[in-house]
C-alpha cells in the first residue's frame, strides 16, 4: 500500500548523522554486520520456515525469542562468503510446545 519499507541502510538519515559516521572512532565501533540485518535474516528465514503466525508467538513468549547461538548463526551466515539462511531459530519456533495452538 505505502511502497516497499526502507532499511536501516536505505532509510533517509540527516545530515548531522552522516557528518558522525564519517569518523574514524566511530567506524572503528561500529559491528562487522548490521544488528537491524541480522533481526531481517532472522525473521525472514522464520517466516518462510514456519510462517507468520507462528513467529508471532514470540510476542506472547520471552523463551521463544532467538538465543546467543541462533543469532550467532545467523551472523555467520551474513558474514559467510555466499550468504545463506540461518535455520536454528526457525526450527526452534516450528518446533516448540511453548507457542498455543490456534483456536
């Protein structure tokens, strides 16, 4: 309806936040991989895995949100050489008996 939405890297951003970023100490703390696409690849690979309203169940559940070694996985899998999907959280949400059943 409104278009595509834009990400963390195509989203406009000011000119006080460019002149920022451009600085050396500032590069130097920023992460080898964008947390904002380490969440997409996690969700997008849940989303084709087990669909939308299963990943929804992670806003009813805390134990359901990815753990340090599913996004691990999916950082490696951004860093990886030829990009692929991270599959441990999705398989984790299709998976679990913490998510209710639909009524």
């Amino acid at each position: 309806m409104f278009g595509t939405a834009p990400d963390a890297d195509s989203a406009p951003k000011s000119e006080r936040y460019e002149d920022v970023a451009k600085r050396k100490e500032i590069a130097r703390l920023r992460p080898k991989v964008s947390p904002y696409k380490v969440g997409q690849v996690l969700v997008a690979s849940a989303v084709d895995i087990v669909g939308a309203q299963e990943l929804s169940a992670v806003w009813s559940n805390a134990e359901l949100l990815p753990s340090k070694v599913e996004v691990a996985e999916a950082v490696a899998a951004l860093a990886a050489d030829a990009p692929t999907r991270p599959e441990l959280w999705a398989s984790r949400l299709g998976n679990s008996t913490l998510i209710d059943p639909p009524t």
